[in-house]
C-alpha cells in the first residue's frame, strides 16, 4: 500500500515534465498511478470476500509509537476501488476535455494525482494520525483544483471557502482523534474497534467533533453551502472530488467509526437528524436549479445526507444498504457530471433554458445519460434501484426515518427527470443545440461508468456476498442485496415512489411559484459570508481597539492576563499540599530582598542608564541565587550572560536619549510596579506548582550517570549541552547565527563580510613622537576620548583573559565552564578591546569578519554531527579516544569537544557582530553623521 502512495507522489512529480512533452495527452501515463491501486484492489477482492483483512506496517517516528500503519478491510476495499477506478477514468477523459494550450494543466495534472494519493492515504489508513495527514492533504489539494482558474473571483471564493469550511471541520477532528487516541492507549483504529472504550464525557466530546470533521468534509447540513459553490471548478474536478472522492471521505469516516462508536450518546441524533435534513434540503433546493452542474451538486448534497444516515445509523441493515449505495452513487454521480461536461464542452452553455433538442445527433451520450440518471432515480435493473429497495428494507421498523428517507427519495426522482429533461428535451422557442462529433476519449469514460451500474444490478448477489463482511461488523445481517426481491413492502415503496417523483416533476410547472417562496431564510452562501463578514469586521474592531502601537500597552496586556487567567485558576485550585519552605540560609533572604528591591527601583527610574544598572543588579543577584544554590557552572554563565548584556545596552543606550520620557506618570509607575509583583508571584507560584505537580520520574535523574557512561565527563551540564541534549543546542546555535545575521542587517549599510579598516588610514590622527603606543587603534581616536590606563590594562589582561576562556572550554568537560562561558570570555575580552581602543582596536584584535566565524562555528558543529554518522555510530554521538603525552601521561579525549568548539565560535562571533553592528558601524554613522554636521555649519558661516 505503502508502494502505491509512493507511486501517486512519482507520478505528481513527472505531471510537469510529461504535460511539457504530450501537452494534455499526458494525462494518459498519469492515469496509470491510480489504475495501479485500482487493479490492485481489485486483486485483493478474495481475500475481502472471506471477511479478512490486508495488513501492512511500517515504522514512522518510533520515539512517539507513530507508524505508517495501513488496513484493507471491506469498506477500505470498495473506497479504494472508487478512487483508483473513477480516477483513472477521469485522468482519461481530461485527456480530451483540456485543450492543448489550457492555462495551469500542468500544475492541475499534479494536483489531482496528488490528490489521489492522498485520497488514498485517507481510505488506507489504519492510524488515526496517518489519515488525519491523509486527510488535510486533501483539503489543500482540492482547494488547489477548485481554484484552477485563478482569473475568476468566484473560483478563488468558492476555494477559500471550501478551505475554511473543510479545514475547520478537519481541525475539530484531530481533536478528537488525540482524544479517542490518547484515552484508548494506541491511535491504530482496529486496535480501539476491537477493545472497549471507557466511557465518560471524553468519548462523547470526541464523537461530537470527529462528525463535524466528517460531516462539514461530506457537505452535510449545517456545512453544505461550500459543496455548491465549488462547481466552479474545472467539471472533470466535480465528477472526482464531488461524486467519489472528496466528499465520499467523510461519509466513509462515518461508516469506518460507525461500529465502535453508533452506541455513544450523540451519534444516532447527529447523524440521523442532520443526514435526513440534507437529504431533503438538498433535493428540493435542486428542484430549482437551472444550471444543470448546479442542479447534480445539489442532487449530491441530498444523496451524501442519505449515505450519512445509513452508514451512521449503526444497524447490519442499514450499513449493507449504505455500503451499496456507496457504490451506486459513484457510479451514476461521475457519469452525470462527465456528460455535463461533453454538453458545456460542445454546446458551450449548461443552463436548461438555453438547451434544446441535444437528443438529436447524441444517441450514445443520451443513452449514458440516461442509463445513470434511471440509476439515480432508483430503477430496475440498475444498481441505484438495488440499493434503494436495500434502504427501505433497512428501516420498515423506524417509520419516523422511513417517511423522510421515502420524501428524500421522491425529490431524487425528480430532479433526476429534471436532468434529462432539462439537457435532451425539445423546447419550443429555443434555438436548437447542437453538439460536434464526441470523441471516443471523452465518452469513453462516463460510457463505462454507467454500464458499470447497469451490469452491477444483475450482479448484486455477487456483491452481496462481497460486501456483507462490512455489514456483519454490526451483528447479524438479515437483508440480501438482490434485483428482484419479490413482492415487498419495500418495492411497494419503490413504485409510490417512482409514481410520487414523476407526478412532481409533471407538475413542475404549476409548482414553480410553490417552489420559489418555498426557501430557507437564509441560504448556505449568504450564511457563510454573514459570517465570515462579521468575524472580518470583528478582527477590524480588535486590531482597531488593541494594535495602537504602544509597547507598554501590549506587554500590559500579556501580563495582565497571565495574572488574571492562569493565576486566578491557581489561586481557585490551590494545588500546592507540602509546606514551601522559602529560603535554606538567610544570606538567601538577602540576596532575594536586594534583587527585588533593584527591581522595584527599575520600574520608577527616570534614566535609561540607572535602569539598566538596576536591571543587571537583578541578573548578578540571580547569579548568587544559583551560588548560594550550589550550581556553580549555571552561576558563571549567568554572571557572564549579564556582563555581555550590560555592554550590549551601553552600546545601544548611546543613541537614546539620556533619560525615559515624562510618561509614564507617577500613578500608572505603581500601577506597573503592582503588575510587575503581580506577575512575579504567580510566575513563581506556577513554576512551584509544575514541580510539585509532576507525577512520573524525571529524565534528569538518569543524567549524572548518562553523562559518565555516554558522555565521559563529570560535569553533567556541559554533557547534557554537548552530548546527551547536544540536538537543542543545535537549534540554539542556528538560532543564535539567524538573530545575528538579523540584527547586524539592521544597522549596516554596507557589507559586512569585507575587508575590515587598515592599520593606515587616510585623514587618520599622526602619532605623537615618543608617545607610547599601547594599544594600535588607541592613536586613532581624540584625546579626550583616550585612557591611557585602560589601555595599559587592556594590553596586560587581554591575552590572559583570551586563555582563561580556552581553559574554560577545555575543562569545561569536567570542571564549571564549556563553549558557551568559554565564547562569552572571549568576548568580554574584545569588548575590552573596543572600549578601550574604538573600532580601529576592534578590527586590529580580529581582523577577520564575524559571518565567517558564526558560519565555521556552526560548520564544526554540524561536521562533527556529521563525522559520528559516517564512524557507524548516532548523528553527534560522543566517543572516547585514550592517548599518551610524553611527560604528561595517560589522558583521554572526548569527541564532543569538538562540538564545544563550534559552541565557542559561534558565541565569539555573535559578541563580535555586536561590536561591529551596535559597536563599531554605530560608531562610523555617528563619525559621518557629525562630519556633515560640521559642514553644514560652516556653509551657513557658522563654523570656524
């Protein structure tokens, strides 16, 4: 099974390459990918006759049990057979029906044998995640078909809202896939049909939105006004989607789900009231219709509100009558909208009024229309009439349903005389149509299709013993699918029928007023853009009342309900039994009052530059929480975190003003100092009630000994960064190399990535003679920016501090430290530089770019990802390696220090394109913006 999706995303892929070659006879080869499932289908049908199952499995991502898990069972079988063979004959027939030079036929041929696949994938599927996938892929690529003519407003409509109707319904039902999953131990669906689901109100919240998601995929009532509007697509797409595939895919979600879950509270009365109401609706609806595409779209609706009640009903009789209306439906539904296609193909209209006289010169398209549409209407010998005599038997002992399934049928008969009518008969006062000589390709399909029905009648014994394994899943089975099953109350319902269908359709015309007053109040369509027009109108209102571009306001806003919403259910819930004890030591207690006190005073200050101060108070005293904690490597990351963050606001603090503006005012400052604790307990009470909360034993306990074993190093943080978690740290490292890029993106003008300034450059300052040059780019700069004592201490702490940051990586392994506090040393160390000695000083220290060496950070790390793979072992697997040093003795290396080092590089090149970004290139926009500053003024006469 696995074999033939494959095929399906072969054959979309070439779909371009062969409509290049073959133009739309490409579409022939195409046809070969869903003939492929259909013959394979068709092969299986022993082993479906004798009740038993196809099986295949294959592993899909093993840590979440998630498998590519496929079943072929009776209702699977007939789904398939549907999709393969009406697919292969529609491929044949778009053959014909496109001309050569047909805009998009090559992203349309991609598209719906990708939707065949998928569609595929949907009836294949045994687990509930795998069709879940399966599923939406068919949404997107029928929303793609719908749309094919991407000039007409009302295609791009009619597929935005089959998209959003669909893709809602299918949203709600992956809900309630996690929740019948999740509860049942396993999402493989024959494993939780063949166990007992406990009850409670889970299983009812989950049957209710898995029969949105079918019932809004099948058009059914309250979400049939998308199924309409979607003829707007090409009609080789409506005879696909519209007939045996698409819209089949809920019905077939009902009758898969249907023997574990009739019994459930709200499935009968969903399904039965909501199946009857369309049914009915539906038919009348296409009563009125004068676009006879229009006219079987509607037809459509009913019929797919008729098999939801059947398939749903939960009874052996009804679901044999379903599964065989399932397949009559297809039948005689494809082959009326492939013949409506010839008609508008050749006559150029589908409007009935504008039709007359097509009988004549189109006998063999008038017998295949005729031959579907007495399918349709539920004659003999056809397998639409064996079908329906199967739905009244089902239900002669619930006369409530009975009576609605009789009214529903009635409406099918005379819409059915409507079509034929409406496209073959004569009309006085209308011009005659003609049709041109039909093509074999383009008859050839629908011509198959309805001897299709009309063979499957007589054969319905056959299928009987074909299909009853399905029915047999809902008990015993006392009905038979047979042509003649005698004088019956059944086919006494069939005749009043037949007879009640014909007099309404004779009546039509005195029936016209009746059947326009009698309307909803509302149609589907109107509804629909009432509704999405209020939401639209209510997203403006919110961005209006919201989006006022004030900062303070939206972080308020975040705030404030995190305190409200979250905080207020904790307080509700109280969860928290054990005694918090709130500090071990007093020095604690000190620490935690003067970071909270330096928090406090932030808030209300008035100057940037004391906020930031106060604000690194607060991460220093963080720092000798994690101290006073015994967590020494977190506190020396933190206490270099902070330091790295403090320059980084000096650097952006130059091109602020000094001080905040008048606002906020006195009173809205302890509004926000009364947020800010707000959120600061409930933070705190959310994180106590996570750690108390836990109910398994955590991963973290294994670490220390993982990180001895697999890692071979004692300090488990550097190990679980470099080794046992080393993929997260990986999406850190992209993730840092992204910001940095975008940040310095920001700010420079120029490229980046060139030379850096020369050691001489014009117009630079001349050194004095006999002046000591500490620091290279320090004569670069104006005297009263220059400190000959910072650069004294620059010149003697740098390259101790550049080794000091190696030590911190090497023995990072095992002592506090790694990459990532060895990165911030070096860093803090060119920030020394560039303080002291400007940007001259910077590019002096390191003369080579920053994208260089973020892009040799990350491609160290990944190569060594890349290394263990090709060594036989797991992407970044650590391993041991025991060497010998003359005069330093027996020591080992672990590979995952080469992932340290890239670690390094990467943190040395984010602080380097700071520097350069926030440090050094500011620093030339200042230069430049004061020199023109300068020469302004003295062209006003206003300099020197």
């Amino acid at each position: 099974m696995l074999v033939l999706l494959i095929l399906h995303l072969v054959a979309a892929l070439l779909a371009p390459l062969f409509v290049r070659w073959w133009g739309p006879r490409a579409c022939y080869p195409l046809a070969l990918a869903p003939a492929a499932a259909f013959g394979w289908a068709l092969a299986q049908t022993p082993t479906v006759r004798d009740g038993r199952a196809v099986v295949e499995t294959y592993p899909w991502v093993g840590q979440l049990g998630l498998e590519f898990a496929f079943r072929l069972g009776t209702l699977n079988w007939l789904m398939t057979l549907l999709v393969g063979g009406v697919g292969t004959l529609v491929l044949v027939y778009c053959a014909r029906y496109f001309s050569p030079g047909s805009l998009g036929l090559a992203r349309f041929a991609t598209v719906l044998v990708a939707f065949a696949g998928a569609m595929l994938c949907v009836v294949l599927a045994d687990d509930l995640l795998l069709l879940y996938v399966g599923w939406e892929l068919t949404t997107i690529f029928s929303y793609l078909l719908i749309g094919h003519s991407t000039e007409r407003r009302s295609s791009r409509w009619a597929a935005a809202q089959a998209l959003m109707v669909t893709t809602l319904g299918g949203l709600a039902m992956l809900i309630g896939f996690i929740l019948l999953g999740e509860h049942a131990g396993t999402y493989r669906w024959s494993e939780i049909a063949a166990g007992s689901l406990p009850a409670g109100g889970y299983l009812i919240t989950a049957v209710v939105l898995i029969l949105i998601g079918a019932l809004s995929k099948s058009a059914v009532l309250p979400f049939s006004s998308w199924l309409p509007v979607a003829m707007a697509a090409p009609t080789p797409v409506s005879a696909y989607l519209h007939a045996a595939a698409m819209v089949k895919a809920g019905v077939y979600l009902v009758g898969l789900l249907a023997p574990a879950l009739a019994t459930v509270g709200p499935w009968r009365p969903v399904v039965l009231g909501a199946g009857l109401a369309t049914m009915i609706v539906g038919g009348w609806a296409a009563l009125r219709q004068t676009d006879l595409k229009l006219l079987l779209a509607y037809g459509t609706v009913s019929q797919l509100g008729l098999l939801v009640v059947l398939t749903g009903a939960g009874t052996p009789d009804a679901a044999l009558a379903g599964i065989a209306m399932l397949l009559a439906h297809a039948l005689f539904k494809a082959t009326l909208f492939l013949v409506v296609g010839i008609i508008d193909h050749g006559a150029g209209t589908r409007d009935l009024r504008e039709l007359s006289g097509l009988r004549h010169g189109a006998t063999p398209l008038v017998a295949v229309a005729l031959l579907a549409a007495a399918s349709m209407a539920g004659i003999p010998p056809l397998i639409g009439f064996v079908a329906k005599e199967a739905v009244f038997a089902a239900f002669l002992d619930r006369p409530v349903i009975l009576a609605g399934l009789v009214a529903g049928t009635v409406l099918t008969v005379a819409y059915s005389a409507r079509f034929l009518w409406g496209a073959f008969a004569d009309r006085p006062g209308v011009p005659p149509a003609r049709l041109d000589r039909i093509a074999a390709p383009l008859l050839l399909p629908p011509a198959l299709l309805a001897v299709a029905g009309l063979v499957a009648g007589p054969l319905a014994g056959g299928l009987d013993g074909v299909l009853r394994p399905y029915a047999e899943l809902f008990g015993v089975v006392h009905a038979h699918l047979v042509l003649w099953p005698g004088p019956t109350p059944a086919l006494g319902l069939s005749a009043l029928v037949l007879v009640a269908g014909g007099a309404l359709f004779a009546l039509r015309g005195p029936l016209t007023p009746l059947l326009a007053r009698l309307r909803a109040p509302v149609g589907g369509n109107p509804g629909y853009e009432w509704v999405v027009g209020r939401f639209d109108r209510f997203a403006v209102e919110v961005t209006g009342a919201t989006q006022r571009g004030s900062l303070p306001q939206y972080l308020g806003t975040i705030l404030v309900v995190l305190v409200l919403l979250p905080g207020g259910a904790m307080l509700a819930a109280r969860p928290w039994g054990e005694q918090i004890a709130l500090w071990d030591t007093p020095l604690q207690l000190v620490v935690a009052t003067v970071l909270a006190v330096a928090a406090v005073l932030a808030v209300g200050s008035r100057s940037r530059m004391t906020a930031m101060l106060l604000v690194g108070v607060t991460g220093y005293g963080t720092a000798m929480l994690f101290v006073l904690y015994g967590a020494p490597d977190l506190a020396l990351t933190q206490f270099l975190v902070e330091t790295a963050t403090i320059a980084v606001f000096v650097l952006v603090l130059r091109r602020l003003p000094a001080r905040f503006s008048a606002r906020p005012l006195r009173r809205s400052r302890w509004l926000r100092r009364a947020v800010g604790a707000a959120v600061g307990l409930v933070t705190a009470g959310l994180a106590l009630v996570a750690a108390s909360a836990r109910n398994a034993p955590t991963i973290s306990a294994a670490f220390p000994d993982l990180a001895v074993a697999e890692g071979y190093g004692r300090n488990v943080v550097n190990v679980t960064l470099v080794d046992i978690r080393a993929w997260d740290t990986m999406g850190e490292m992209a993730v840092l190399v992204v910001t940095a890029t975008g940040v310095a993106s920001l700010v420079f003008q120029r490229s980046r990535t060139g030379p850096r300034p020369r050691r001489q450059q014009r117009g630079a300052r001349p050194q004095r003679p006999g002046r000591p040059v500490w620091l290279r780019g320090g004569a670069r700069l104006e005297e009263r920016r220059r400190s000959i004592v910072l650069e004294v201490m620059t010149r003697l702490i740098f390259h101790t501090v550049v080794l000091f940051s190696l030590y911190l990586l090497f023995s990072g392994h095992n002592a506090p430290g790694g990459g990532f506090s060895g990165g911030l040393v070096a860093g803090l160390a060119l920030v020394v530089r560039y303080l002291a000695g400007g940007r001259y000083e910077l590019a002096e220290a390191a003369p080579i770019g920053a994208g260089t060496v973020l892009g040799a950070g990350l491609a160290v790390s990944v190569g060594t990802g890349v290394v263990s793979l090709l060594a036989g072992g797991s992407v970044l697997q650590s391993a041991r390696v025991d060497l010998y040093l003359p005069g330093v003795g027996d020591f080992y290396l672990v590979t995952s220090i080469f992932f340290d080092i890239g670690v390094y590089l990467v943190v040395v090149g984010l602080m380097l394109d700071i520097l350069r970004s926030l440090g050094a290139e500011v620093d030339r926009h200042i230069e430049a913006a004061g020199g023109a500053t300068s020469r302004l003024a003295v062209e006003r006469g206003e300099g020197a």
